[in-house]
C-alpha cells in the first residue's frame, strides 16, 4: 500500500487510522484524546525537546495543580475575559464556606502565585518558571477536531519575570528559542506575528504600557534579525492577548490554513493585579513585567502539525517505530533478536516481525510509516550486515551492523531530519 494513495495530503485524522496515534471514546467525550503508545512515545520526544530548550534557557521547572478556586481567575482577568470558553465552576460545601473550584484555562495565574511565594531582588531577576502543563476550554462540540482543537490542551509553558530593562533581551531569547524548536521540528514558519491590541476595549492596560510593550517586541525581533532568516514580521491590530501584545509564529497546513505554532507574549495587567514586584537598587518595590513564551507549543496541535508535515513518516528522532526488523526466516530469528537487543541498547525504539511473508511484513511496516526497514537473510547473516530501506531518505542497501548503530545513535542524539547514509561505508 502507497503512503499516499492521492496528491492531496491527507488529515492527520486520516493518517491516524494507520498510525494509530490517538484514539477517541463517546463515553469518555469529544475533544478529550486518548494518547496510545505510538502518540505517548511522539510526545515524550517533543517534551523532552521542550526541557532541553527550557533549560538552555535557565528556565526552572515547576509543577502547579490543574484546579484552582474562581476567583483567582476574577483576580487575573481570565474570569472576565474568557468564561464562556471555561468549564463551569464546581461548588464544594454549601454556605459560605463553600469553594468554587474551576478548571483553568492557562497556567500564567498559578506561575504568578509561585513567583510571589518568595521575595526576589533586582539582582536575581530574570526569574523563568518552566511547566508541561495541562489547561482547559470548554470548546463547542461543533469546531472540535482530531488533535487539532480539543478541550484539554497541554502546553509547553514558561513564565518569565524580569525588570523593564531586560525585556527586549527575555522576547529575543525566547523567539529565537521558539524558531531554533520549529527548526528541528522541521516545520516551516510562514512569518512572524506581532499581534497587536486595538480600541475595541477588550484589552486590559494604559494605551502608554501597549506602545512601549509593543516597541519592545519590535527591539527583540530586530535583534533576533528575522530578514536575515527570511522571515517577514507582520504587525496585525485586534490579535493580542488581553493582557497584552505577542508575537505568533504563524505556519500553514497542507490545505492552507494559518495556525499560531509558538508565541512570545509580553504581559503588564497580571503583574499588577497579584502585585508582583522585585527590590530594586534604590531599596525601592518595583514592578515586574511578566512574559509568556512558548516554544514547542501544545502537545496536540503540534502532533497534528508534524503529521501532515511529513504525512506520517517522522523523522527517526520521533518516530514511534524506529527500526522495524524483519528475519527473511526462521534461521534468522535469533540474529533478529540480537539486533533488536543491540538496538534496544543504544535507547532505539525496536519493533521485530516474524510472522508472514516477508512482503507482507514490509508492506506492513509502510503503512505504519516505520522510519527503518532492516532485513536480516543468510547473505546478511553470514557479512555481519544488514538490508536497509530508509523510504524518507531514498536510500535502500546493505550497510554494516557496528555502522548501522553507529549512525542511528548520532542522527537520534542531534534530532536529525535525515538519516546521513552517506556517511556509510
């Protein structure tokens, strides 16, 4: 079976039917994905890539809980702004000691929290608080869709609070983060957002906060140099977050759709609002601006994204199956196992199949979009080889076992897009 039985690209809902990424039950409900072992192993990559660019970084990791009472979320400004798009409270006790307890929908309210459980000097600013964590929209049945608009989002997120005059350099170091992450994805950023407020009054803050907000964002795209990348900035009234102006990465699906991939946001309303400051030089309180970066993204939309980015054949950094390994016959099975094992070793992800022809078998492997075939017959038994088909990289052909090892352990250890079998022989 072809990997692409038309022209079209197909819908990662579709690919999904051979991938076998994600699964959906009624009883459990719509927009709540359930990640099975081949999407469990393509998310833990993609968060492992997200802890080591947070620590690059110098983010520190935090852990916060999912709930949190309403009127932290009054305090915020989410409550105001967004709780239509939020699951109902849940009323704990009756009386006035009752608690209404509500999901959140962002995690920037209980990272502020953490940051004002300690007093912080001037000198130990910027402080970037980094958390995998999972947030809640009660989108309408209606628009919900695969792994790409769902009600539980899980979401590469740092909170950065820092002194005005480190702003610029915090926005710069995060968009450049967020470009290096969407390189290594291999994901084609279209352009940069600078998504600017309007006066509709649905933003929070002093018109004088949104103009030095937004010439900050200016400084750090310029220093991050985007013509040089040949990335154009656009700026667009109207998108910004409540709290403040952002820059969106923007890229395209295969039908042309534009989706926000990774943001930088600066915020100067929650600051405020949960008096988050810092001693100054002077001994004077001052206050700290607080920005939102996300590099990687959420875990489901960029699931989706690199899906029908690569129409479901992953680079073997994310593959699921990285070597599917296939003995011609029974007088192979063992050879196959020690292969798998000597795989298994070097922290590769090793599928071995033995029943059916062996046709069948690597038919079966390209459905599934396993990055590696490795045939293992007398021939290669006997030469201590193995039979290499790399469908991705167009290389088919015999290549030494300690060779074999060798180049998978590099090209999985630097995330590479492509296996390098020139480097071979």
């Amino acid at each position: 079976m072809p990997d692409r039985p038309s022209d079209e690209p197909l819908d990662h809902r579709d690919l999904n039917h051979d991938l076998r990424v994600f699964a959906t039950d009624p009883a459990i409900g719509s927009g709540l994905p359930l990640w099975l072992p081949a999407g469990a192993t393509i998310r833990h990559e993609l968060e492992r890539l997200a802890r080591d660019i947070a620590r690059r970084d110098g983010c520190e990791g935090v852990y916060s809980p999912v709930l949190a009472k309403r009127a932290l979320f009054e305090q915020s400004g989410h409550w105001d702004k967004f709780h239509e798009d939020m699951f109902p409270p849940m009323s704990l006790g009756g009386g006035p000691d009752g608690e209404d307890l509500v999901l959140r929908p962002a995690n920037c309210p209980h990272h502020a929290k953490i940051y004002a459980s300690s007093r912080h000097s001037y000198r130990e600013l910027p402080v970037r608080l980094n958390e995998l964590a999972p947030m809640f929209r009660a989108e309408r049945s209606g628009v919900l869709s695969g792994l790409s608009r769902v009600r539980q989002i899980n979401l590469d997120d740092t909170h950065v609070f820092c002194r005005p005059d480190q702003v610029a350099a915090e926005a710069a170091r995060a968009l450049r983060s967020a470009l290096e992450a969407q390189r290594i994805l291999g994901m084609r950023v279209d352009y940069v957002r600078l998504s600017l407020g309007d006066d509709s009054g649905a933003f929070l803050g002093a018109p004088e906060q949104w103009e030095h907000a937004a010439a900050a964002l200016r400084e750090a795209a310029a220093e991050v140099d985007l013509d040089a990348l040949g990335m154009p900035l656009h700026e667009v009234g109207g998108e910004a977050a409540f709290y403040g102006p952002k820059l969106d990465l923007q890229v395209r699906d295969g039908r042309g759709h534009e989706e926000t991939i990774a943001t930088v946001q600066l915020d100067f309303v929650q600051p405020e609002r949960f008096d988050l400051g810092y001693d100054a030089a002077d001994g004077s309180r001052a206050r700290v601006v607080m920005i939102h970066r996300g590099t990687v993204g959420s875990m489901e939309r960029v699931v989706a994204a690199l899906l029908e980015r690569y129409q479901g054949r992953l680079p073997l950094w994310l593959a699921p199956v990285q070597v599917c390994v296939l003995p011609v016959s029974p007088d192979q099975d063992g050879p196959a196992r020690d292969l798998a094992e000597q795989l298994r070793g070097a922290d590769l992800r090793v599928r071995v199949e033995h029943e059916g022809t062996l046709g069948a078998r690597i038919r079966s492997a390209r459905v599934r979009r396993d990055c590696l075939v490795a045939v293992l017959g007398a021939r290669e038994v006997a030469s201590g080889s193995v039979g290499v088909t790399d469908v991705a990289a167009g290389f088919r052909g015999p290549v030494g076992r300690e060779e074999f090892l060798r180049i998978l352990g590099r090209a999985y250890a630097a995330r590479l897009p492509r296996v390098p079998w020139q480097q071979a022989g």
